[in-house]
C-alpha cells in the first residue's frame, strides 16, 4: 500500500478542503429545519466530487478507492456539514457503485453520467421494520409479471430518499427462498405505485435528508432489474464492501479539524494563570484523539486499498468499526477540552458528538461489523466433527483430536 500521493492527489485533496470551507453555510439553522442544501450539492457535483468513483466513459476520472478515500478526507477536513458528506456517501457508494458494477451497458449510459454530475439524485432501500441488522431477511415482494415486475412492500430509513430521483431497492422473487431470493431493481422516482415520505426526526446527521418508500404494485420493466435475478445478497455484499470502506473518509478530516480547534483552544485558553494545554489531562487527552484518528486512517486506506486490489478482507468493517467508534470517543473528548462551551447547542464539538453517533448504526451497527469480521475471521464457523482415528493395524482406537 503507496500513501506516498501524486501532485495531482495532493492537489485534488487540497482543492476539495478548500472547497468545503465554501459549504454547510448556515448549517446550525437548518439542522432545525432537516434540510439539505441543494446550492451545496451542486457545488459538489460541479466540482466533480460525484463523479469521482467513475470511468472517463461516463463522466468521471476513474479514480481508485485509495485516492477516492484520500480526496474525501479533503472535503471532510473543510466541510462542516456532516449530514452532506453522508449524503454524498450514499449517493456514491450505494447507487452509482453498484450501477457501475452491475449495470447493464444501456443501465450504465442512462444513469451513470445524470448521477455523476448531479441531475439524478441516488438512493439505496433496503431496510424495513424487521430486517434491519439481518438486511436480508426483508419481505418487499418482486412478482413477475411478463417483462415486468410489481413490487411490493415497504422500506425505511432511506438516506436521501426525500430528495431521490433513483431508488435501488432490493426485494425477494421467493420468500421461500431466504436471501437467495433478494433481487435489485432501480426505481425511478414518479414511478406507479411508488410513494415517498419524510422520515422521523433524528438526533444527529440532521442534514442528510432520510425516509420511507412504499411500493404498492409498483410496477417495474424488467430492463431495469440490476443484476441477475436472486443476485440481490451479491450486490448488497458488495456495496457495503465500499460502503463500509469509504463512506466515513470525509469524517477522517472532520476529526482533524476537530483535533486541530482543540489544539488552538488549549493553547489560548487560560486557567489559574495557564493555557489549559500545559495540564497533561488536557494535553493527552488530545495525543488520545490523534492516535485514534491515525489509526482510523490507516485502516480506511487499508479497507480501500483491498478494494482496489481485488482481495476480500475484514478491513472494511475495521474501517467502519475503528472511525465510528474513534469518532464519537474524539468528540467527547473534545466537549471535555471545551468544558462548558462545547456542550453548547450549535458548536461544531456538540454538532459533530450527534453526527458521529449515527455513523455507529448506518452501514450495520458496531455490533454487527464485529459479528461479520468474526465470521470473516473463521471464528463463528460450526466445528467439524474430526474423522475416528485408527491404528496402524486398521483397527480404531485412541482419541480423535
């Protein structure tokens, strides 16, 4: 793995920061409103943010994981506008990803290029009231009907749903079947039997816009089922692969900021005739937030640099599991470094501590990331019932080890 970066990452990284310092204006007032803004958005789309993931064939320069995670951090270490990079994330990761590695070549010129440069908005649905950590016990119906399908069921949680203009929803052609049933079709918004509502009220990443889709008969060409029939559990499998690998790049440079603030703060602040910074309390507990960052980098860029080569690993969840978790404990700590003013309403230490919380549940929970690694690692695997051992003259006997 080479993090050694070329000018042109070093200089894409930059500009992104840059043009994050440009976003998330505002962000406090419409936090109150749960409202992305569109302007910001668009600036990413225009600045290529979008389209990063994509070949030159459909708008896009083809980066790799490795320099998307990179750029990403840029962005993140600029905008403070948590709730917009994880809708950004979405929107890459689990709609155009997926197109790009499973659309058909008529799937991939209608919707790559309009998802890239922004004209289509993405969103992934798979979640319902009971198939939440266990995704692929959903029961959202697909019935062949000639060359078309009807869809049926309901699904929750969709991050970005009220903006989407392109659903990928995953449904079972069996529920006899378990997840080998699971099919994905791409939904476009308009769409018969298609409705869409506002999700709940959340407690942090206010900004990424979330709901809930009802499919009623919704009927569907077959052209546009994504994939293979009963191939849904292969595209989940994955999507949540770069998924969980890259979605929380942006949150690596939301923590350095954050570090950097609190670096300021405890070299200003003064206390019983002392800048708080010179107490080891304050000082380690900021060393503490550094190495939770570095660690949590070098597993994303890990995670995508496993991506890139092809080799199925338990880096992605490590990846997801160390940042989500390093996020909400930096967060704390730098509520602690601020005292009184960072349990604010409003600051970026409070903003950012609700944001983080919900990165340890979208993606799979921290729970689950640690349950797929164990079955990943062989640990959760039935024992196999050794074969009786025998003599050296035929006959059985002595233990079977």
């Amino acid at each position: 793995m080479n993090l050694d970066w070329t000018e042109e990452q070093r200089a894409l990284h930059e500009r992104l920061r840059d043009l994050g310092e440009k976003l998330g204006e505002e962000v406090a007032a419409r936090e109150r409103s749960q409202s992305l803004e569109p302007g910001d958005w668009q600036r990413c789309a225009e600045a290529g943010v979008l389209a990063l993931p994509l070949p030159q064939e459909y708008g896009g320069p083809g980066l790799s994981p490795l320099a998307c995670a990179y750029a990403l951090e840029g962005l993140g270490h600029g905008c403070r506008d948590n709730g917009l990079l994880i809708a950004l994330g979405a929107h890459m990761w689990a709609v155009e990803l997926p197109v790009r590695e499973f659309g058909t070549p008529e799937q991939k010129r209608r919707y790559l290029p309009a998802l890239g440069d922004g004209r289509l908005v993405g969103a992934h649905a798979i979640t319902e009231a009971e198939a939440g950590s266990d995704a692929l016990a959903l029961t959202a119906r697909a019935r062949r009907d000639g060359d078309t399908y009807l869809l049926s069921g309901t699904k929750r949680f969709v991050t970005n749903a009220p903006i989407a203009d392109l659903f990928i929803v995953h449904a079972t052609v069996d529920p006899g079947l378990g997840f080998t049933g699971v099919t994905a079709f791409l939904v476009e918004r308009g769409q018969e039997g298609l409705t869409v509502e506002p999700g709940p009220e959340k407690t942090g990443l206010r900004t990424a816009p979330w709901g809930e889709i009802t499919l009623q008969d919704c009927r569907v060409p077959a052209s546009r089922r994504l994939g293979a029939e009963k191939q849904g559990s292969r595209i989940l499998a994955r999507t949540m692969a770069w998924e969980r690998s890259l979605i929380l790049a942006p949150m690596l440079g939301t923590m350095r900021r954050q570090i950097e603030d609190c670096v300021a703060h405890a070299r200003s602040r003064v206390q019983f005739g002392r800048t708080i910074g010179r107490n080891d309390a304050v000082s380690h507990r900021i060393v503490d937030m550094r190495v939770r960052l570095e660690e949590a980098r070098l597993l994303t860029y890990r995670a995508a640099w496993d991506l890139e080569q092809g080799i199925p690993s338990v880096f992605p969840e490590a990846a997801q599991l160390r940042t989500s978790e390093a996020a909400v404990q930096t967060f704390l700590d730098a509520m602690q470094v601020y005292g009184g003013l960072g349990y604010t309403t409003g600051t970026d230490a409070e903003r950012n501590l609700r944001d983080a919380l919900g990165t340890r549940i979208s993606s799979g929970t921290s729970d689950m990331q640690r349950r797929v690694m164990a079955e990943k690692m062989g640990i959760t695997a039935r024992a196999r019932r050794a074969a009786p051992a025998r003599s050296a003259g035929g006959e059985g006997g002595g233990d079977a080890r």
